[in-house]
C-alpha cells in the first residue's frame, strides 16, 4: 500500500532537476502538492499548472502535467482563461507575496470575486527572492531590507483579509514544513468549488530566514497556532486547555478552566458559514495577541465563474434560432443584387 | 401654377445629418444610409461625433454627425465634402461648413436658430446666412421643431418624446430630396419600436410629415436622382468595420473547428467588437470581460493554451499595455489575435478619432528580438476578410498577429456581400500528430517552422513551457548562449516563412505610371478614389497597397523597384514610410503624411499627386 502510494506520488514528478536553494520551503510545498494529487487520482493530463514570476512560480517545471510559466503578476489572469476555455481541467496557480499581491494584486482580487475554479497556492515568504532581497507586500512595518535599509513605512496585506475583502469563499493557512497539514488542506483546495487560496507560511532560508520562526518552531508552534478543523471547539495549546470565545465583537484567548471556562464556552469552527465575519476575525489573528490560525479557515459555497459561463452559452443556444455563421450573417436587413 | 420642379441626374451625392449629440443623428444617417443600400446604390458611410457621450448642447464641441457617400457606381470613400447638410442647430451649421461642395442644399431647422442657440455657436448676428456668406448655396429653412409639435399634437405625448423625434422629420424632407420611398423605413422604426408602437407611430408620422413638405415646397427646389449602382449579384447587409471584424472571428472559429474566445477590455473605438461577441453565446463564443488590457490580453493567452481560438480586442493605449504579454505569446509559440483599432495618440489622444500611428508600436513595441505577424485592414467590409486570415495564419503557424484596423474602418458602414459556401477556406491546427514518445515540445513543421500544438487534457503530452528561453528541441529552460542565438534567428524565420503563404502585393492603376502611390491600411478608399480621379484625367498612376506588413508580400521590393516616383501615404508622420525604409535601403520614398485624427481627402491627395506629376 505505501509502494502504490509513493509510485502514486513519483508519477506526479517531471524530469527537471528541482533547482531551489538546499533548504527552501518550495521543496516541501512541492511534495505536497504531488501528494495531494497522488491521493486525490486527478490524471495528470487533467492537471494544468499556471505560475506567474518568482521563486515560487518555478513549480510547473518540476511537475508532470500541463504547465505554463508566465509573466509577472498575470498568473491569475492567464489561469481564468485556461480555466474558462476548458472547465474539465484541475487548474492550480503557483504564486507568490510579490507576483500575487504587488504586480498582480488587480488580477488576484478580480478572480476571487468572479470565483472561477482556481486553487491558488501563495507562497508567502514575506521578501522577494529571486530579486535578492527586498521588502514585499507581506513584510511586516519596519522590515529592514535591501530597499528599506532603515525599515519600512508601510503596512503589510494580510493575504486572508484580503481574499475575505475580495468576496473569497476559501480561505486556508499552512506552514510550508507541515506537509500533512498542507495535502489536508490542498485536498479542500481542490474540492472547494470556487476560487481557493491556500497560503504557505514558507521560508526563504536565504534572504528572510526563520521569517515564520516565531510561529512554527516546533518549540512553541502548538502553543502559538491553531489548526482550525469544521465543527470542532477552536482548542489549542500543548496541554490543549486554551481556546478562543467571543467576547462582545471580539476574539479571545482564554484557558479552560481559569475563571470558570468550560469546553462548552469555547467557539466551535464553522468554514462553511455564507457570513465572513468571524472568518476574517480568525484570518487577521497575530501572535503574540492570538494563535496564528492554520486549516480551513473559510470553505462557503457561491456560485462558480466557469460553470456559470457554459450555462449561458448551452441556455442561450438552445433558446437562439441562430445556429450557425450562416445563420448568423442571414438573419435581419439583408437584400439581393441580381 | 406651380413651376416644375427641377431634377438633377447624379453619379453620386453625399449627404451629412449634423445636430447636437442627443438628437440622433446617428440614427438618422443609419436608416438612410441603409434605405439607399436596399434602393440598389452602393455606399460608404462614417459617423463623426465627440468623446463626451452629451457634450454641451448647442456648442460646437457637442456637434454629432453622420455622413453618407452613395452612388450609382462603386463609392470607396464617405465623400470629402457634401451636396446635402442638415443642420439641426447653429452649432451644426457652423462645424461643418468647411466640409461643404460649392452650391450645396442645407437644411436648417430654423425653429433652433434663436439668439441663444446662435451665440452658443460663436454667431456675432442673428443672420448666420449673411454672416458666413452662404447666399451662393441652396438653403432650405425649415421649421422642423414647429412643424414636428404640430404633428404630433393631438397624440398625446410628452413634450420630450415630440423633440425627440423631430429628426424623423429631417429624415422624410432627405427623402424626397432624393425621390425616396419610405417604406423599408417605416418598417425599420416599427421593428426598432415593437415594445412602443406609439413611439413608433409617432416617429412615422413625423417621417411622412417632413417627406410631405418636401412636396409643398418644391418649387425651386432641386431633387437630386441616383440610379442604383451596378453590383456584383448576391445578397448584401450593411456592415461596419467593428462588426466586420467579430464576423470574420466567427466564421473563423467554424472552419477551423475551435471554440472562440476573447479577452478584451472596453476601450473606444474597440469596444463594438467586444459587444458583438458578447451576444454571441448561441454561437459558443466564450466572452471575458476582464479586468483591464493586461488581463484581457492574459486571459487570452491562457484559453490558447487550452486550445481555443483565442484573441483579445483594444486600441492604442491598450495595445501599450499588452506588450509583456505579447512577447510571451512570441516565445510560447501560440495562437493568439489582438486587434487594434487605432485611434489618434499619443496617451488618451483623441479616443473618437482616426489615425494610423500604432504602426511601429506594432511592429517594434515589445522588449527583446519579438517579431510577429502585423497585418492592416483597408475597407470596412475588408475587416471581415482580413479576420478571418489572421486568425488562420496564427493558427496554422502558431504565432501572436496584430491585426491593425482604426476608427475610420471600425465606425464606417458599406455594403457587404455575404460569403457563399467555399468562399473562405478551411484552416487547420497543426495538432501533434506523433506519439507522445517520439515528440519534443518545440520540434517544428520543416516547412512552416511553426511548433506543434498538444492540448491540456490529451493523455501523455504533458508539457510545460514559459517566458524564459526554451531549448531548441525539448522546450526545458536552456541558458545556452548557442541555443538562445538559434532560437531568436528560427522565431523571426519561422514569421518570414509566412510571406510564402500570403497573396502577393497588386498593382492597381497603370503598370508604367509615372507616379507610384503607397498606402496601407484603412486609407485605400481615398486613395483609390484620387487614383481614378487623376486617371479620369488621363494622368499615369499606380496604386501599391499594403495589407500585409510583417512579412511583406515577396514582390514588394520588385514592385517598388519598377518605378521612379514613390509617395507614401499615411495617417501619420511616415511610419510606414520609415519601415519600407528599413527593409529596402535603395528605394527613395516621398511622403505624404496627415495627422489631424481625419482621414485623407480625396481633393488634398489629388492636389499633391497631381504638383508631383509636375515635379
């Protein structure tokens, strides 16, 4: 069984050397994306893998399936049409803090609200890499770089609150290292109906390493995180006695059993409720004040892009008495020269 | 008893509808345009109205028009300068004055002259007849507003539905001006009207009204008469160059067996076509609206990877911002069409206006060695045509064209014959046809050099490709300076090979003429027309016009070669010019160049032509 698994997994695999640094979180974003295919038995030939420009978007070459390299910032777009020409194909875009949020940011909002089919994988980092070392639209305010040598002015886009303020209806959060963590939610990803952006916490070991360090250091990560998981009580903690409740129009940490707090006072996780209020509360979580929030964070049905365009076009053919060009260029204000 | 009126024999007339942008005179000169077409004339028409959708009403600023050329032979232009103006206030008198023939009829409304609207129009008098010194031409001053409420009094209509449709009287007084029936009209308006019949009604009264005093006040009054043209035999349809192009997209896609999509993002004069096609979901057409010229253009790419025919449509300034994304189309090797309908720039420049100086943009406005097919359209039921091949050539040789149109093309209307079976021909994707074992991503046809096309879903040709340099053979990322050497030289081949499947350049005129005239793109109506104009005058001249510009037909420098004196002519300051230059070193080129968002005269080009044969 664990043969047919890891063939299952190699068959995902192109002939390309994977040329990332030793160390890189791609390398583990990666596998488990090929693991997520393995298990979910897309053929491979239904696959189309898109990517824009970055570190990141050096995936498709190192997967056996469809892929297109494109240009910078425009992998959204270019994945709408892949998508919207041919709504059988599984359509993944690989992406980064800098193609998907700076360059791309006009087309990163408008395929989330249309809601055409795409899992979107964001590498977040929080630098630019292949440029060597600038501050990105992730970077926390104050972040000392090469182009901000005394720290920058700006805020920072949280990649959840965003996709939220777009009308997003997947939203979930992994860590690049966590691979089990990653296929679980790749795997919604893929069943979610819709645009899904899952997010990687990825480090960049050369130019922003331990970026994430705080969070995901297996020290405190269980104590600093919480993996949300539909209809379960939000509990985290290595003695998994903290939790979070709402208090008038707020989240708060609070320690079952302190003050009178029992299991039943605890929030429980609904991804599938329509209203995002609670899920962009959720998303925006920071530490040191809250557990960064891991899982499916968001997971909502809406109505869908791609199938709601070939509807059109089979309701509208079949109502038209126009059926072909012919038909077309005869109907209306037509005369003869004889 | 009354004086017989007189009626004047004419070859052809052109008539120009002229008000403030609310008073439909587009409309107007539409109907008219097509109850000449059905009448049997041919004909050649173009709207001229501002930016502003309701600029200032009564300014000059604010004046729309809509002119229409038609004849007893083959018209190739709108016409330069009228026989007829309707001008629905002073404001409309004024603007087009400049664009009238000696003697010609005006029709005013006077009801609208009034101080106020006079002043508006920057008249000094209350007499503008005097003032511009318009004794010398035929002018007919009706009393179109009061003669349209008195009409429509009893019907019980609003104040504003009465004004409305006093360009229906204009309309009826045009008609009998030129002996006209009325009926194809009527049903028009009812057609038009179907969800309103009082409207309707209402509109053909007005129509009938002004037709009627037309009758009344004929006594010297010329009425001009039109034989129809003789025309090739089968049946016809107005088009315009906008429409003209969505078509020949769908006929496209029917012979080639591929499902159409665009990618576009509205922008003037382009937008028609994105309209055009949006309505065509019974035809499968799968329309984007994207979220601006970089997505449209994206989008596009995208759906041709999946195997669509995919285009995307813009005009200059979006043309700019698609660039980047062109040249990934010239590395990736795939199917793509952007059109251009180009309009007066630099920036924002004058969005409604025409103009051919996108040229080089085409041509050159990408970063790196990024040649792909330009082509031209050069009538506006050409762009049909011209649609359909570049479609086919991008297809069959896997490469991004830009198909240049422009706002004179894209708003002009002329009769089109529609296709017969057979007419077009079928167009073929090179799909993969090997076993996915023996086949290499960029191996290439050895006679086109076009690569293979493999569609995502097609079990075994998973393949990957990208904006970075691709190998030779197996399409893997290569640095290899020998490799990226090969591979600039076969992508510029691969689009020179093209010439080999394009129709060579034609002659038109006199093969020994003593004057050679150039062109390119939506020009040829008023260039031809000068050409028959100078050779009624038993003057030598030729007519050389480019519809293919990148390649350029195999005998270009062989024609050019053959004669003395070249004039090249062009809606710009010699970008076509500059180009012929670039190709063919030794061939001396004259220009003559026009950059005022208008097209040519035929009077101007004849002019110049005509100092030149003296030269």
């Amino acid at each position: 069984m664990a043969e047919n698994t890891k063939q299952a997994f190699l068959q995902y695999k192109s002939d390309q050397n994977v040329r990332w640094c030793p160390g890189c979180g791609d390398h583990a974003i990666l596998n488990a994306l090929q693991k997520t295919m393995a298990e979910l038995e897309v053929p491979n030939e239904d696959l189309a893998v898109i990517s824009g420009i970055g570190c990141s978007s050096r995936l498709p070459y190192y997967m056996n399936t469809y892929g297109f390299h494109t240009i910078h910032g425009r992998a959204s777009a270019m994945a709408s049409g892949v998508k919207v020409a041919n709504p059988k194909l599984q359509v993944w875009q690989i992406t980064g803090d800098g193609d998907a949020l700076a360059i791309g940011g006009n087309h990163f909002i408008h395929a989330i609200r249309r809601n055409i089919d795409l899992n979107v994988i964001l590498f977040n980092n929080q630098i630019y890499g292949l440029t060597k070392g600038q501050y990105s639209p992730t970077s926390k305010r104050g972040f000392i770089s090469k182009t901000s040598p005394f720290g920058t002015i700006e805020y920072p886009f949280r990649p959840g609150e965003l996709t939220i303020g777009a009308r997003g209806y997947f939203f979930a959060r992994t860590i690049d290292k966590e691979i089990k963590l990653s296929v679980h939610v790749m795997k919604a990803a893929a069943k979610h109906k819709g645009t899904s952006i899952v997010e990687v916490l990825q480090n960049c070991v050369i130019y922003n390493n331990n970026t994430h360090q705080e969070i995901t250091d297996k020290k405190y990560k269980d104590d600093r995180t919480i993996v949300l998981e539909h209809g379960k009580p939000m509990i985290f903690g290595k003695e998994r006695n903290k939790g979070l409740i709402l208090e008038g129009i707020t989240l708060k940490v609070v320690t079952i059993g302190e003050n009178g707090i029992t299991e039943k006072d605890i929030l429980v996780h609904d991804a599938h409720c329509e209203d995002p209020t609670i899920h962009l509360k959720l998303a925006d979580m920071e530490y040191p004040d809250f557990p960064v929030a891991l899982g499916v964070i968001r997971d909502a049905a809406a109505p869908v892009y791609d199938e709601c365009a070939q509807q059109q076009i089979e309701e509208i053919k079949e109502k038209s008495k126009i059926k072909s060009f012919h038909d077309l260029v005869t109907t209306g204000d037509v005369w003869e020269v004889k | 008893m009354a004086k017989k009126s007189k009626v004047i024999e004419r070859e052809e007339v052109v008539v120009r509808f002229s008000g403030d942008s609310g008073d439909g005179m587009q409309l107007t000169g539409s109907l008219f345009s097509f109850s000449s077409a059905i009448y049997g004339n041919d004909i050649s028409t173009f709207p001229d109205f501002p930016a502003e959708i309701r600029a200032p009403q009564g300014t000059i600023g604010g004046v729309s028009g809509f002119q229409v050329h038609f004849g007893h032979s083959e018209v190739y232009t709108p016409g330069d300068n009228a026989d007829v103006l309707v001008a629905m206030n002073p404001a409309a008198l004024k603007a087009n004055l400049e664009w009238l023939k000696p003697g010609a009829t005006i029709v005013i409304d006077v009801d609208s002259f009034d101080d106020k609207n006079l002043a508006k129009a920057g008249y000094k008098s209350n007499d503008p007849i005097e003032e511009d010194n318009l004794s010398s031409y035929n002018i007919i001053k009706a009393p179109i507003t009061t003669m349209t409420k008195n009409s429509l009094k009893d019907m019980g209509l609003d104040n504003k539905t009465i004004l409305r449709s006093k360009n229906m009287y204009a309309l009826g007084l045009v008609f009998w001006l030129f002996n006209r029936p009325l009926e194809n009209t009527e049903r028009i308006i009812r057609e038009k009207f179907s969800k309103n019949p009082e409207v309707a009604e209402a509109n053909i009264k007005v129509l009938e009204a002004g037709y009627n005093y037309g009758v009344i006040i004929q006594a010297g009054t010329p009425s001009y008469h039109i034989s129809p043209a003789d025309i090739r035999k089968g049946t016809y349809r107005n088009l315009n160059g906008n429409k003209a192009i969505a078509w020949g997209f769908l006929l496209a896609a029917e012979k080639s067996g591929l499902e159409l999509f665009l990618g576009s993002y509205p922008i003037t004069p382009a937008t028609e076509i994105l309209q055009e096609l949006s309505a065509r979901k019974d035809l499968g057409v799968k329309v984007f609206q994207a979220e601006d010229e970089i997505a449209g253009i994206s989008t596009a790419i995208g759906a041709s990877f999946a195997g669509d025919l995919a285009i995307t449509t813009t005009s200059g300034p979006g043309l700019a911002l698609k660039g980047e994304a062109l040249g990934l189309a010239v590395m990736a090797e795939l199917p793509l069409v952007v059109v251009n309908v180009q309009r007066g720039g630099p920036s924002t420049g004058l969005p409604t206006k025409t103009e051919q100086s996108d040229l080089m943009q085409a041509l050159y406005g990408r970063n790196g060695e990024s040649p792909l097919v330009v082509m031209a359209a050069s009538s506006p039921v050409n762009c049909f045509d011209y649609a359909f091949y570049a479609a086919k050539v991008a297809i069959e040789h896997m490469t991004p064209v830009i198909l240049l149109s422009d706002g004179f093309l894209a708003n002009g209307t002329q009769p089109w014959r529609i296709p017969e079976e057979g007419e077009f021909p079928e167009i073929k994707p090179p799909f993969v046809e090997k076993p996915a074992e023996e086949w290499n991503v960029y191996e290439r046809d050895p006679e086109k050099l076009n690569r293979y096309w493999a569609l995502p879903g097609t079990p075994g040709y998973q393949h990957r490709i990208g904006g970075l340099e691709k190998d030779f053979l197996t399409g893997a990322v290569s640095y290899d300076h020998h490799n990226h050497d090969k591979m600039v030289k076969i992508r510029k081949e691969k689009i020179d090979r093209i010439a080999d499947f394009i129709p060579p350049l034609e002659i038109l005129g006199d093969e020994d003429a003593d004057l050679l005239i150039v062109g390119w793109g939506g020009t040829f109506g008023h260039l031809y027309t000068a050409l028959e104009a100078l050779h009624d005058e038993g003057k030598k001249v030729a007519l050389a016009h480019f519809s293919y510009i990148s390649p350029l037909p195999r005998n270009s420098y062989e024609v050019l070669k053959k004669y003395s004196k070249i004039v090249v002519c062009e809606l710009n300051l010699g970008q076509f010019a500059s180009y012929l230059r670039s190709q063919f070193p030794d061939v001396v080129l004259h220009q003559y160049n026009k950059v005022e968002g208008l097209p040519f005269t035929v009077a101007e080009l004849k002019d110049h032509f005509n100092k030149m044969l003296e030269e």
